[in-house]
C-alpha cells in the first residue's frame, strides 16, 4: 500500500467568530487551494462583519502548546502568522518557531481590524520588529500597517516602493506592501527581496464592500501556493490573481449589515498529495 501526505500548513492567528478573517479566513484558503490547514489561535475576537466587540488573548503556554503539537507531529510545509495582540503572544511565537527555523514564515503583521478596532498595542509591534522581522520570509502589511512600522504613510506605488525598502532594512528576507486602499482603477501591491528582486503587481479595482479578510486571505494564498510547490514569486504571482477573483466572485453577495467576505471557493482545488513514495 502507497502512503501519501497532504501540503500542511499551519496559521499563527485569531480566531473570526464572523469567519470572514483571521483563523476561518486562512483555513477557507488553504482548503480552497487544496491544503491541509491547521492552526494555533492567539487570540479568540467577537466579531462580525461590523466590527470587533470583544477579544480574549489566549495564555502563551497554550499558544505554544498547539504550535508544538502541530509542528512535531504534522510537520506543516510553511508556517503563516496573523494577529499577535500583545508582546508576550509575540516572544512565545518567536521562541516557540527558532526550534523550526528550516520552515517558511509569512507573517501578515495585523495592527488594526478594517472597522479600526486594535488589535497590536505598541508592545507587540516593537516586539515582532525585534524577534520575528528576521526570522520571517516574508512580510505582508497593508498600507496602514505600513505606516505604523515605518511612520510615514504611502499613497501611490512610488511611495509603496520606498516603504517595501524601509522595511527590508528591519530584517524579514521578503517584504509584499500591499495596495488594497489606494484608489483608482488599479491598485498595486509592491514586492522586495533582499538579493534585489523589485515587482510592482497591479490588480484591477473591483466596486464592492465585501473586502473584509483580503489580506489574511492574500497571506494565506501564498503560504498555501509554497506548500505546493510554488517559489515565492510565483505564489505571489497566484495568489493574488485568486484573492482578485475571489473578490470578483464575491461581490455581489450579502453577508451581514457590514462588511462581508470574499468568496474563498470559486474555484476549490482538489487536496494535494505528496511524497507518493513514502511508505
């Protein structure tokens, strides 16, 4: 008998009780793009396409309880990390992934939700500057973000291109300055790698309230396009067009007085196999 294994993946986030974002945002993903996804919740939000009202910071000891389970047992291909409210959750994150180093981290660096509710204090982002920057592969802020890392706000591509190169110089190998909030008729999202790699990636603006989780869902597009197989670049490349379409195809639906969600399963893809000769 053959044994095969499926592309894992494991997120580092909080948990939607609106499932729009966060947690529910990356599994939807990783299961639309034929992944294995698990997870390790950080934090436990009552939220829902309004807004947050609520938010429960789980304790480290178990945050790094359930990274360890996954990652001695599944052994997940890329690791994604989401929201990390404090700078205890932060330091337990980093310390918990050193013992994992030879794994892929992207991390989606999320400061505020998109009704503005906090969601890192001040703490947490020195902290993520500090301990997880150079550990990471890849960085994702948004424009937002962006500007509470490097205290200067982008408002068109040249300014994004000068930010991408800011933050390389805070340690992450990669840096993705995503363009979501730009207006016109295309937006641009900014690409910046440490051995000189430069890409502006432009995406046609779709008309619609429903965006809430597009950067979680950008994030964990790319991890799940790696854990295929994919190089960087190229799960870029993928993983935006599927957030675009994802956008498209979830326009026109109606999901709570709100914001609502993108449309993760437009197109799902069978579950990935791999290593088909293991035994």
């Amino acid at each position: 008998m053959q044994y095969y294994q499926y592309c894992s993946i494991l997120t580092i986030a909080g948990s939607d009780s609106g499932g729009g974002a966060g947690i529910q945002a990356d599994l939807k993903t990783f299961a639309a793009l034929g992944c294995y996804g698990t997870s390790a919740i950080t934090a436990i939000t009552a939220q829902n396409t309004l807004g947050v009202t609520g938010i429960h910071i789980v304790p480290p000891v178990m945050i790094q309880n359930q990274i360890r389970a996954v990652m001695d047992d599944i052994r997940p291909a890329v690791v994604k990390i989401g929201m990390l409210p404090d700078e205890e959750t932060v330091k337990t994150v980093a310390d918990t992934l050193k013992s994992y180093q030879a794994v892929p981290i992207i991390l989606d660096p999320v400061i505020s939700s998109g009704s503005g509710k906090q969601l890192a204090n001040n703490e947490a982002l020195l902290a993520m500057k500090e301990l997880l920057f150079p550990m990471v592969t890849l960085l994702t802020p948004n424009l937002n973000e962006t500007a509470q890392l490097i205290g200067k706000q982008a408002s068109n591509a040249d300014d994004m291109k000068k930010a991408a190169e800011t933050l390389l110089n805070l340690g992450s190998h990669a840096v993705l300055v995503k363009g979501g909030h730009l207006t016109g008729a295309e937006l641009y999202n900014v690409y910046a790698d440490q051995q000189g790699e430069r890409k502006t990636l432009a995406y046609p603006f779709v008309a619609t309230s429903n965006t809430h989780g597009t950067g979680c869902t950008l994030a964990s597009a790319i991890a799940a396009c790696m854990a295929r197989g994919q190089s960087l670049i190229e799960a870029i490349d993928a993983a935006g067009e599927y957030v675009n379409i994802a956008i498209k195809e979830g326009r026109n639906v109606k999901t709570g007085e709100g914001y609502g969600p993108l449309n993760h399963f437009f197109r799902p893809r069978k579950q990935a196999k791999i290593n088909p000769d293991l035994t």
